[in-house]
C-alpha cells in the first residue's frame, strides 16, 4: 500500500516476467517492448451489449453483460445475521446503493498524519465529489461498523491484536509515524486504530453485499500489507482475507475468490496469509514495482499471476499487460465465484512512492478494464477496495474512475431494475455459465 520515502529503493533490475508462479499453471511469458490495447475475447462494448438489449437477440453472455445485478449469487436480505456485526444500521434495502462509508475513514491527529505522503482524510473527498457530480445521493451509502476483536481474531493472533491495542511501538511500525510513540495510548487507539477498524468493517460488508447484489464498492480499505501477526505501510489489519473467510462461512459452501491486486506495491500481507493460514481456493494476480516495498520473496509463491513492473512504467505498458494477464487468468484459473479488487492510486505518474507513471486516464480505463472482465468473461460479482495512493490527485482519479463505473455499467439503474428479483441468480452454478 505504501512506504515512507525515507526507505532505500532496489536498484537492481526489475524481474518483467509475468506468469502464473504456481506450479499447476501455466507458465507465459509477455514481451519486453510497448504494448497496443487489445481487447480481451470474450469483452464485449458498451454499443454491443445495447444493441443486443434493442434487437431482442441477449443470450448467455449478453445477459450477463446486461448489469452486474444478474450476477448475484444470493438473494437480497439473505446474509443479514451473517453481516450484522459489521453493518452499521438497518441492512440495506433493494434500492440503496451498495458503496460502504463511514466518516470514521477518515484519520486526522493534530496534523500529525501530515508527516507521511499518505491522505489520510481522502475518502470523504471522495464522497464530497460523488455527491457533487450527482453520483451518489445523501443516504445512499452503506454505513459500516468497526471489527470488533472477535471479528479480527478470525485472522489475526492475540498476540499481535494484544500489540496494536496497547503497544505505541506497534502502531509506530504500521504508520511509520515516529512522533505518536509520544502519545498516549488511548489517543492512538481513537484516531487510528479505530479507523483502520472501520475499514476492515466496510470491506467485511460490502464483501458480503456484492454477493446479494452483484457489485459493491468500499469508499476505504485494500489494507493488503497486514498479515495474522504483522501490520505494515499503513496496514494493521488484513481486511481482505478477513472478508474472504467471512463471506464463505456466510455463504455455507466452498467460493473461489479471486484477488486482482492492481496497487503500486506487492499484497505481500494478503499473501503470506494465503500460504500461512492457510486459505484454499484463493488465487491472486499481482501488479506491482518491483523496485519498491516490500520486495517480499517469500509471500510470492503465493502468488496465481505476478506481473513484475518496471519503474516508471505507463498506461499502454500496464494497461497491456493486464489485458494479458487477464487472458491467462481466463485460461488457467478456476472461474471465480467472486472477484475483490485492489484499485489503488499510487500508480499515477509523481506518485512518490508507488513510483510508476500512470495517467488518471489510464487508471479510469484500468478500472474499467478490471470490472468489464468480472462482468463479461470470470461472470461474477465484485467488490472493490481503494488501497493506497499518495498523489494530490488521488481523490480526484478515484471519483472520476467511480462516476465512469457508474456510466459505464448503469450501475444505480442496475439495482433500480433488478431490485425485484435479486434472487434469481442465486442458483448460477458453473455448468450454467460459459467458461472463461
């Protein structure tokens, strides 16, 4: 998610290979040079799938291209006791939208958090923008509750939630923010780990939401550097894993889940718990530079696809290489029965720490990218986290990239329509969709 830029970088030569590090896959190897936008098979236009809708001639996967809403596995209203301890009011009715927020995201200490590159206050940005552009309305966010210790313990080891809880050096390590091991412990516990609870309750629930309703966004969250026993750049908590295993006891059967991690840095805490926990059926494809953090060797083997990239590197190169990516996600991997993805920010080009060189253009398209191919081609539900990113501009992508998802895909006229029958895809097995 992040590091402070005081830590040194690599110089040595970043690995470009991208390939499936798993030995019961694939092994691809991609070029070197510039890459061209090729679409992915399987993709189809926005003109395609409207012009199907007009002709009468939806089928298979048209249907699947007409609204995310139809990807839902679980009828609506049927994960309320599971997800009662993380929602933060009345569980959402058929018409509100499925994006978590809390204002409690939002970390200010006295101007303390100003030492670190991070904006930390830059969700409710985020929401003001929404809100402004007409995006979202007042009341249709999903509030969230923060994870209690019961619901931590389900990853975390008492030892290191006894650390975070009552050791200042703890917190030091995770927000790499020298100055609060001179404040009181309470302090830090009500402006910082507090917060960081909320997050992992957001993306804990809107888990849980995109299954009901085939899509959902937290405003917050992508914590991907916390493991069981270890917080790190700004990560004490390991909200995705977390949220992976709620949302199989919530379902009662076996889900593949698959983490498409598309931040700056290498999900090195997502990771290590994938191999240490250990948490089946988890396969993840990971972007990030390697020259920077954490440069975590033994978290790879965990890793489905890596994709190795270069500082510097910019929209056709990236954006190629996960079209790539992509496709051999397609050809190798199980279909997923959900996707949560890592959309962090710090790719932008002047991003000091996550060192790459993407415009906010090309981040838009990224997004988009990602949530045509859970739509079109894996066919299933996904839920999306905001993860790092260090610009001044980070607030501003980030809205533009959400306004377009909600364009692109209708996404609140998607729940308007298919509110009333929310439950009819929750038979969808793998027999019943084409494969990838």
């Amino acid at each position: 998610m992040l590091r402070s830029p005081c830590v040194a970088f690599c110089p040595s030569p970043c690995n470009f290979n991208l390939h499936p590090v798993r030995k019961s896959f694939r092994r691809f190897q991609p070029w070197r040079s510039k890459v061209t936008f090729q679409p992915i098979v399987g993709m189809r236009s926005d003109a395609d799938v409207n012009a199907s809708l007009t002709s009468g001639t939806v089928t298979g996967t048209a249907s699947a291209a007409a609204g995310f809403a139809s990807l839902a596995l679980l009828p609506h209203g049927s994960l309320i006791s599971s997800y009662s301890d993380v929602c933060g009011g009345t569980w959402p009715g058929p018409t509100q939208l499925p994006v978590v927020y809390h204002p409690s995201y939002n970390i200010s200490f006295f101007g303390i958090e100003k030492l670190h590159p991070f904006d930390s206050c830059k969700y409710s940005k985020v929401v003001s923008a929404l809100k402004n552009q007409g995006v979202l309305s007042d009341g249709q966010t999903v509030l969230p509750r923060a994870a209690s210790m019961e619901v931590l313990a389900d990853v975390h080891t008492q030892d290191y939630l006894y650390k975070i809880h009552h050791h200042n050096f703890t917190i030091v390590q995770v927000t790499e923010l020298a100055a609060l091991s001179l404040i009181p412990n309470k302090l830090l516990q009500w402006r910082i780990v507090t917060p960081m609870k909320f997050h992992v309750g957001g993306t804990i629930l809107a888990t849980g939401l995109a299954l009901e309703r085939g899509w959902a966004i937290n405003l917050g969250g992508g914590m991907h550097h916390a493991s069981a026993s270890h917080g790190m750049g700004w990560c004490p908590f390991d909200d995705i894993v977390l949220a992976v295993r709620r949302v199989r006891k919530a379902a009662g059967r076996k889900m593949v889940v698959l983490f498409i991690d598309l931040d700056a840095h290498q999900g090195n805490g997502v990771e290590r718990d994938k191999l240490h926990l250990p948490v089946e059926d988890l396969h993840i494809v990971d972007f990030y530079n390697a020259h920077i953090f954490p440069k975590d060797d033994e978290a790879k083997p965990a890793i489905d696809i890596a994709v190795e990239l270069r500082s510097g590197a910019e929209d056709d190169e990236i954006l190629g290489r996960l079209h790539a990516a992509l496709a051999v996600a397609a050809a190798t991997l199980p279909r997923p029965d959900l996707v949560i993805y890592n959309a962090g920010t710090d790719v932008l080009a002047g991003d000091q720490l996550g060192r790459l060189g993407m415009s906010a253009g090309g981040v838009v398209q990224r997004d988009e990218t990602v949530w045509r191919w859970c739509r079109d081609v894996a066919r299933a539900p996904i839920v999306m986290t905001l993860s790092g990113g260090y610009t001044r501009e980070s607030a501003g992508v980030i809205t533009a990239s959400i306004r377009n998802l909600f364009e692109k895909f209708n996404l609140a006229k998607d729940i308007a329509m298919d509110s009333g029958s929310s439950g009819s895809s929750g038979s969808k097995t793998m027999a019943e969709a084409p494969g990838p």
